[in-house]
C-alpha cells in the first residue's frame, strides 16, 4: 500500500481528537463521542480510497456514521480497497471525567485482511516485541508471567501486568499477585493499554484480560506494526452472541493471533492522544485560536514508527473553533 497513506490517517485521528477534547471532563461521553466521530468522518472524506468499515461505530441501524459496512473514502476506480477498523475515542468514559490514556484510533488494511469481528467479548494477551512467541493464551496466567519476565531479564516482582478495573479480573489480579508481579489497573481503552507493551518507557510489560472484541483487533493491526504479540479469544456470554459468531464466520472456540486478526504486512495504524496518557500526549490548547496534538503512526511493512506532533491553527478549521 502507499506509504503516504500513512500522514492523511494522522489527519483522520488528528480531527477526531480535536473534535473530542473539547468536551473532558464535562461529563458528557456521548457527545465527545459523536464529536470525534464527525471529525474522523468528515477527514476520511478527503482521502483517495475505497475503503469499507469492518470495526466501527455499531450496526447501520445503530450508527449514523461509521457503521460497519460503510463505504467511506473518495472510492474513485483507481483507489485502493481497504478495510477499515476505526474507534473514534478510544475512552469514552476517561474523556468525560477527565482521566487520562483517551486516544482516537484507525487500522487499515487491503480488503478481506481484517477479521469482522463482532461486537462482543474477547479475552485477551498483548506483549512488546522481546516477549514475542513466550506467551500463551490457554496457560495459566502464572506461567506467562514467568515466561514474560524471563525473556526480559527481569525479576517476577519487577514485571508490571496492566488490565481493566473489572470484577471479572479478580481471578487474574489474585493469580498475579500469589507470582508476586505488579498490577496496574485502569478504567477504560484497551487499545492505549495493548500498545504500551512495545514501549519501554511506559513500564508496561503484559497486558491481559476481557474486553471488547473490535478493539481488540485494531489493537493486534498496532501490534503487528510494531512486531509485538497478541492473542484473542472470543468470548460468548449468551446464545445469541453465539450465533451471531456463526452468522460473521468465527469461531468461539479458537485464539486467534495476529495473523488471523491482521492478515499480511501490510496495515497501517494511526492514534492521536485526547488527553494525557502513557504513549500519546493529549490535546493542549494555546491562545489566538490554536492547538497541539501528539500523534503515532506506523506501518507493518517497513516497521516504521513515526511521532507527530502538529500544531493546528483552529480559525482556518472552523469545526473544531467552538
């Protein structure tokens, strides 16, 4: 794929963000969603290709934009088709109260390479590179724990394991803590989480634990990109989330791991930071009408990794004025 699609899908979660940052913290998630929406919406309008949203906003009949389905991009003959999986505000609980690690995100992949995963459940594994092939997601936990601190060189009690702040870890918090591993928990957006075991700086060495299935999935397009591991399972609480599994072609019973999640090399990712987090600095505002945003993107083919960090006079973009 063209290596310059890489800077318009920063635009695209560049104008989510902006679009989402001026509602933290007013409480109101719905409506920083739907501004990140409108923003990454209209940025895709502008860019040269036929793409087809597998990971989106919901339903057609739950979504007005961004709905699984959705043809979006100019979509001219000579455009190349791909698959786009896409979370406006990764966090929308963090962004209503203010809290940090809120991000806007896209994956994009040639058409059929990204697994339509549906709206449900999936437990997952995610580690950086220098863990990559130790972890399995049917061991038990104690054992990938071990395993993840010995191909770190590092000592059990200095590995640091980050899940979501959900009762249903409370088995997997007690299984960490009996290994003598440090927890880090938080409220919401996995993806961010997924990503910061590829980074050193953050601290974060394995992310494991239930949450949703489409994040997952662009989590494992970032993943790929930078040559980490992850592994999701899908999990089915009632029938009906069974049979829908039947209807879409998945399997329950299967882990999937990153080449059936991301088919081939060549995805891109894109996320800009809404507010503060581990990875991506949030959106700050200055005077006369401008903003910052701190953007990553990368590219599974070459590997390429590339910080963006943009400034943005608001007055020449109107919609982000108010």
């Amino acid at each position: 794929m063209d290596r310059n699609l890489a800077l318009n899908l920063a635009r695209v979660t560049e104008a989510a963000a902006l679009g989402a940052a001026k509602y933290m913290g007013r409480g109101d998630k719905n409506i920083a969603d739907q501004a990140a929406v409108d923003g990454m919406r209209k940025m895709f309008d502008t860019i040269n290709i036929d793409g087809v949203v597998v990971i989106g906003e919901g339903e057609m009949d739950e979504a007005p934009m961004l709905y699984i389905g959705e043809k979006i991009g100019r979509g001219g003959e000579a455009d190349l088709a791909v698959d786009i999986a896409v979370d406006p505000l990764d966090g929308t609980v963090l962004i209503a109260k203010g809290l940090p690690n809120a991000i806007a995100v896209v994956a994009i992949a040639p058409r059929g390479h990204l697994l339509n995963a549906p709206d449900m459940y999936m437990d997952k594994i995610a580690v950086g590179p220098k863990a990559k092939g130790v972890v399995d997601l049917n061991a038990p936990i104690q054992e990938n724990l071990k395993n993840v601190a010995k191909a770190l060189n590092k000592n059990i009690t200095d590995l640091t394991v980050i899940m979501l702040d959900r009762e249903r870890h409370e088995g997997m918090v007690a299984a960490c803590r009996e290994v003598g591993a440090r927890i880090k928990l938080f409220q919401d957006g996995d993806v961010a989480a997924a990503i910061a075991t590829c980074f050193d700086h953050t601290g974060i060495d394995i992310m494991i634990g239930i949450g949703g299935a489409p994040e997952g999935v662009i989590a494992a397009a970032a993943l790929k990109c930078l040559g980490g591991e992850f592994q999701g399972k899908l999990v089915a609480y009632t029938e009906e989330e069974k049979a829908r599994c039947i209807q879409m072609g998945v399997d329950v019973n299967k882990v999937y791991g990153l080449d059936d999640l991301v088919k081939g090399n060549e995805a891109f990712f894109a996320a800009t930071g809404i507010s503060d987090g581990d990875l991506l600095k949030g959106v700050t505002y200055y005077g006369n009408n401008m903003a910052r945003t701190h953007s990553v993107v990368m590219r599974a083919e070459t590997g390429t990794i590339r910080f963006i960090e943009a400034i943005h006079r608001l007055d020449s973009k109107p919609e982000y004025a108010k």
